[in-house]
C-alpha cells in the first residue's frame, strides 16, 4: 500500500493543518507572506516529493479547517523553493570551481611526485630507495582522489536534489477544507 493517494493522474501529498498560519516559521519575524515556511513542513514536503521523483511532480493538497485562496500557500511556498534551488546551485558552482583548483594543483603535484620517484628509483636502490619510490607514486595519486570526488561523485546526489526542488516547483497546488471543520459547521 503506498503512502500517497492519487487523483487525476497525480499522486497528491496532502498537508494537514489547522490554519494557515501553521506553515510558516514562527521564529520568522518577517512580515507573513515573505515568511519562511515551517522546517517541518519543508521537510516533508521535500521528502515527499523525493518518494514520488519517478512519478513527475505532484499535487500538493492543503487541508485547512478555514480554506484561504490556493495563491495564499502558492506563492510563499515556490518563492521558498525557487530561493533553496539557487542556493543549491551557487553551492553546486563554488564546489565545482574549488573541485577544478584542487585537480590544477593535484596534476601539478603528481607530475612533480612521478619525476621525484622515478630519481628516487634510479639515485636509491636499497629497500628504503623501493619504499620511497612507492610512496610518492601512490601520494600522488591519493592527491587526485579529492577532485574526482567532487566532480564526479558529488554530483550525483546534487542532480536528484535539484530534480526533487524542480518538481516541488512544477507541482500543482490545491487548497480544500478539511473534513472535521466542515463537520462541525454542519453539527
């Protein structure tokens, strides 16, 4: 069974909350629609799409005792995500220039490793002369493991963050009354 219900071809994330201001950070002493939204509720939000990422962007269901207009919940939650997608890539960018400095300096030092163990070889041909030799090949090539993280590896999950805000900010926004007021409207 799965967590998440679908209607009209869309898997829905649905968000309970007595009212609207329960989405936004109370610590924030911003004026309410340039407020941040809750933690919780970025997180959930986040993960939540992260579960549904092979599905293609959701909706996103709001259930308040008290509906408000959709653009009331539309606009500070995409601005919040829109803000953490650029501040995902700047992050990204600065990671991928130092990656590219630490292999500049990385190449550089290899090089001068490789003609340092090979005068080692040919000027010591004791045990210490092999050791040394060894070392320095081996340091080198430990300096490249740095750089090949960041530019390879790192980007891995820096690619399915930006596809999990991406969705977040394809997703359609819905605001309904939640069952238990409207019940108890009608009592």
């Amino acid at each position: 069974m799965t967590r998440y219900r679908e209607e009209d071809g869309h898997s829905c994330v649905d968000v309970r909350v007595p009212s609207l201001e329960n989405l936004f950070d109370k610590r924030d002493p911003a004026p309410f629609r340039e407020r941040d939204i809750d933690p919780g509720l970025r997180d959930y939000l986040t993960e939540s799409v992260e579960d549904l990422l092979s599905r293609g962007p959701p909706k996103l269901v709001f259930w308040l005792e008290r509906p408000c207009e959709v653009s009331a919940i539309e606009v500070p939650v995409r601005a919040h995500f829109e803000y953490e997608l650029e501040r995902h890539a700047r992050s990204r960018s600065r990671e991928v220039r130092l990656g590219y400095l630490a292999l500049l300096i990385a190449s550089a030092l290899i090089a001068l490793f490789i003609f340092l163990a090979q005068w080692v070889a040919s000027s010591l041909t004791s045990t210490f002369g092999v050791a040394f030799k060894e070392v320095l090949t081996i340091s080198g090539w430990v300096l490249l493991w740095r750089p090949v993280e960041v530019l390879i590896y790192d980007g891995l999950p820096w690619r399915r963050r930006r596809k999990v805000l991406r969705n977040l900010l394809a997703a359609r926004f819905e605001v309904r009354q939640s069952p238990a007021a409207s019940e108890q409207r009608a009592g």
